[in-house]
C-alpha cells in the first residue's frame, strides 16, 4: 500500500517490507523509478509519477484524478475502480490493464499502448483523447469508444 501525507510516501509491498520516500512537495514521487509490484490505494490525485514503472500494482478504488503518470510502464495493473479523470496516460504502456469501473473521463492516452485492455468496461471514456494509441481491436472495444464517438 502507499499512503501519501505530511511530504513523505510509504510503500508497503508483497512481502510486507516497508520503503519510505521523502520529497519537499508531496505531490511529487521519483520520476523513473522501479514502484514495481506496489499496492497504491489512497488519493493521489495531482501527483506527477512520471515514468514510473508500477507492473502489476494494485490500484483499486484509487484516486488519480489530474495526476501525470505519462510514459509510465503499467502493465497488468488493477485499476479496478479507480478514479482516472483528467489523468496523463500519454506514451504510458498499459497493457493487459484492468480497467473495469475506472473512470478515465478527459484522460489522455495519446500514445498509450492498451493492447490486451478491455475498455467495454470502464466506468466512462467521455472526452477521452487517444491520438496513435494502440489498441486491441475487438467488438467490446469498438463498441466502448463508438459510445463516445471515438474509433479504433
């Protein structure tokens, strides 16, 4: 789990071990860093986690609203739930992600490779943008984005 207050973030991982990471503004984590396996329930909401790398991490139920996560290697991650509006998911690579219930309203996924990613089952894909992002074509997928005038 990772729990962001007071300018420090700690972050409990599999086995239980416990890793602290301190940075003046608490909206801030290491950019490129290996977060590799986390849980990250909570509010990150505005954090700036540039090319992070979360493979697999639990993220249910979090909020990441207008957070930058771009160029971040989140494969197989559980978004389940989660609050993506506004986020930056630009050149991120999501593959095999779960999405079901997220809201990615107003997301950016230019770039963003969602191969192996079912969008039939997020919350909301309204005003997503999705310029040269690479998709698995299926019929759930085409029909998600047809909802919000969107094509693969």
């Amino acid at each position: 789990m990772a729990t962001c207050t007071n300018n420090k973030v700690l972050f409990i991982d599999h086995d239980g071990q416990r890793h602290h990471h301190l940075h003046d503004d608490e909206s801030y984590l290491e950019s490129g860093r290996d977060y590799d396996g986390f849980n990250m329930t909570g509010d990150f909401s505005s954090i700036i986690f540039q090319q992070a790398i979360l493979v697999d991490s639990n993220m249910k139920l979090a909020n990441f609203e207008n957070a930058d996560l771009s160029n971040s290697d989140l494969r197989e991650c559980n978004f389940e739930g989660a609050n993506l509006r506004n986020t930056d998911l630009s050149d991120a690579d999501l593959r095999g992600a779960n999405l079901i219930s997220a809201d990615l309203t107003g997301a950016i996924l230019d770039g963003a490779n969602l191969t192996d990613v079912n969008l039939d089952v997020c919350k909301s894909l309204r005003g997503i943008s999705i310029d040269n992002t690479k998709f698995t074509y299926t019929k759930e997928n085409a029909f998600a984005l047809s909802k919000y005038n969107l094509g693969i």
